[in-house]
C-alpha cells in the first residue's frame, strides 16, 4: 500500500433521535446559528421547527438560509457568506445531502476567505495551480438526511460554477472537516426510492473509485473493508427501498456512506476519482443526480476494461462481488441498478452522441492534470474518455 496520513476530527453522534442533541451540541461552537438548507423544505415535515426550538431552548440565535438546490453554485454561496458576515454567524449548520452540506462548508469557508472571490478556493483545474484553499473556516455541524455523499465526515465540498457551468471541489483538512456529524437514521426515513438508490450507488462509487485505482503493493485489508461496505449496500438496498421505514436499515446505509468516504477505507490507496470527474461533466451539463451518473460510469468502466488486460482489480472485483466475469458481473450490476430504479446508460440523462466531444473537453479543461491525463490506474487518456462516454450512451 501507498504510505499516507490518517486524520479525521468529526465527533460522530449516531443513532434514532439523536438529532435532539443540536442545541447542546451547538452552543459549544457559538450563539448565533445558520441553517443551511434547501429551498424547499416542506421534505422534512416539521424537523426546522424542531431544530429551532432546541436551538431557542439553549439560548441560541438562529437563521434559516433555505436557498441551495440540487448541484449547489458559487451565486447560492455567495449569497450566504454575505448574510453570514452581515449577521455575525458564528456557527453554519448544514442540514441536508451532499448539496447542502458542500455548500454550507464553501459558505463557511468563504466568510473567511481573504483571496478575492471565492471561485478561487475551488479546483476547477487539475493543471492549474492558480487555487488557493481555504486557510480557515467557521465552525460546521451537519445533519445528513441523505446517506451518500459522506461529505458530514470529510473536508470536501463539491460546487457549481453557474458562469461557466462546471463541476468541482474544495479539499481542505486544515478546515473543512465538520465539528460534528449527527446521524440519525431516522431523518431518512422519508426519503424517496430514487434518491435512496443513487445514494446507495454514490457509496459504492466511493468505495470502488479506490478499489478500481488500489495502488501497488499488498492491498488485501483496504480490498476486504471495501468489499465488505460494498456487500453490505448491496445486500441491504432492496430491503431499504422496501421497507423504508425501517430505521435499523436505514442506519446501516447511513454509517456505510460515512465510511465509505471519511478516508479509513482509502487510506492507503490513491483516492482518486476519475468516474467522480466524468460523472461531474453529466450533472453540470445535464442536470443529472449525481448517483446515477455514477451508476452510468461504472457500468462503462467496467465494460471498458471488460477487453483490457491491464483489468486486474476489475477482475477481482467482478469475482469476489459477483462470483462471475467482468462482463457478466457488470450485467448483473445493472439489473440491480435498474431494479432500484437508476438510468444505467447517459442517453437516459438527453446525451446524443453529437454532444459527446463537449463532455471530453470539459473533462480535459477540468480534470486533466499536469501530464495531460486523468489520474487514474492506469492513467486515462482524451481517447479512452470518449470511448467510456460512448460505451455509455
Ligand atoms: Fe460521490
């Protein structure tokens, strides 16, 4: 394995109710609260209320910014840092998916942020080195209601630029890393199928954007937890979007997406995320929910690699998981994913195949690096991006 650095600092409070802890936990980081949220949030039936009277109870101060949508922009954002510096937040909660959470980190990076406007903090170039992080941030707590992107457990933010229509992220350990995490399955109770099953797929593509780009060396114990989350959200999707109101479930699937993405499964390995960048390219451009262009792009890796030879962790993925060939198993995955409901081919997002070059170039502008290649094992190349694209349509 790669050597690396552990570090993660989220106290994690997991289990049913436990999101009756807000105000006691959040009087630790400040008085006065921002609850990030998304515009409409008739979804979660009374829990603002709730979470304003525990708040209220504790003696906090509390304002509700209900402007992030799905695929959340720099503009929403900015929005927030100015009402958060106009306000003296000292404390952003972010209650929601990846959506809100991401976009509560850039706010509470971008009230701090001394280098021009916050699209600088963002890496919307593999190959530029004009980023400049964030060096500090306000405290963050984050409530996920949706088990997915594991962004309550991480330093990333993923957001949109809404000038030039792209896709990235921020990483910052020195200050992303939320204060705490509450998990409490039971706020997901109520969540429809579909966002149910592309949340189970984002955790799988977590775990396999790693499986598939190992590494060298002896990576049998980072294989085995992998394999075992993977299992585990395979095993227990169907019952999940069968019985949704089934809080035991619902919290296995909720810890899997935490640990799928809070860096011990990859540790190790090189953590990078080039089915990520390429799916980024289709929910920009498209509109699509992120987990299901993940589905898209897995299913097209795995065929792509499928008549490879360089297909080894491919191979053992396909045999370990499905007990069958890479194109056989990667058959069988997308009946499951068809099952729970998911696009499995980029056609179902409005791709044709004329729009195909726009979705390479953005792929290079974006996610290329310095070698003028994805990172990836092994590196993927222009060609090989149209190729996965194609395969996919
Ligand atoms: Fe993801």
């Amino acid at each position: 394995m790669n050597n690396f650095e552990y570090y993660n600092p989220v106290t994690v409070v997991f289990g049913e109710n436990e999101v009756n802890k807000i105000g006691s936990i959040a009087k630790e980081y400040g008085k006065k609260v921002m609850l990030v949220s998304y515009t409409d949030i008739s979804f979660y039936g009374d829990l603002f209320e709730r979470i304003h009277d525990l708040l209220t109870k504790e003696g906090l101060e509390y304002i509700d910014f209900l402007e992030v949508t799905a695929n959340p922009t720099l503009q929403q954002a900015r929005k927030g840092i100015e009402i958060c510096k106009s306000e003296e937040i000292d404390l952003i909660v972010g209650i929601g998916g990846g959506s809100a959470m991401d976009c509560a980190k850039v706010i509470a990076a971008g009230v701090k942020y001394n280098n021009g406007d916050i699209v600088n903090m963002i890496a919307f170039s593999h190959s530029d080195s004009s980023q400049v992080p964030p060096t500090e941030a306000l405290p963050t707590i984050m409530i996920p209601t949706l088990p997915a992107t594991g962004s309550e457990m991480n330093p990333t933010a993923v957001i949109t630029d809404e000038v030039t229509i792209k896709k990235s992220y921020v990483w910052a350990p020195c200050c992303l890393y939320p204060k705490v995490a509450i998990i409490d399955p039971k706020l997901t109770v109520s969540l429809p199928s579909y966002q149910t099953a592309c949340g189970a797929i984002d955790t799988i593509a977590h775990i396999l954007e790693s499986y598939f780009n190992g590494g060298d060396g002896n990576l049998d114990l980072q294989d085995r937890m992998q394999e075992g989350v993977i299992r585990t959200v395979i095993d227990n999707i169907t019952t999940v979007i069968n019985n949704p109101g089934n809080v035991e479930t619902r919290g296995v699937m909720q810890w899997a997406a935490s640990i799928a993405l809070n860096g011990w499964l990859l540790s190790g390995t090189y953590g990078w995320a080039p089915m990520h960048q390429m799916g980024h390219v289709l929910s920009a451009k498209y509109n699509a929910t992120h987990g299901a262009t993940l589905a898209t792009m897995i299913l097209a890796w795995m065929r792509y690699f499928a008549n490879r030879s360089d297909n080894i962790r491919y191979e053992q993925f396909a045999n370990r998981m499905f007990g069958k060939s890479i194109s056989e198993a990667t058959d069988e995955f997308e009946s499951l994913m068809k099952s729970i409901g998911i696009q499995t081919r980029i056609s179902e997002f409005g791709v044709v195949k004329e729009d195909i070059d726009s979705l390479v170039d953005n792929v290079v502008s974006v996610s290329f690096d310095s070698s003028g290649k994805l990172a990836s094992v092994p590196p993927i190349t222009k060609e090989d991006v149209r190729k996965i694209y194609e395969i996919s349509l």
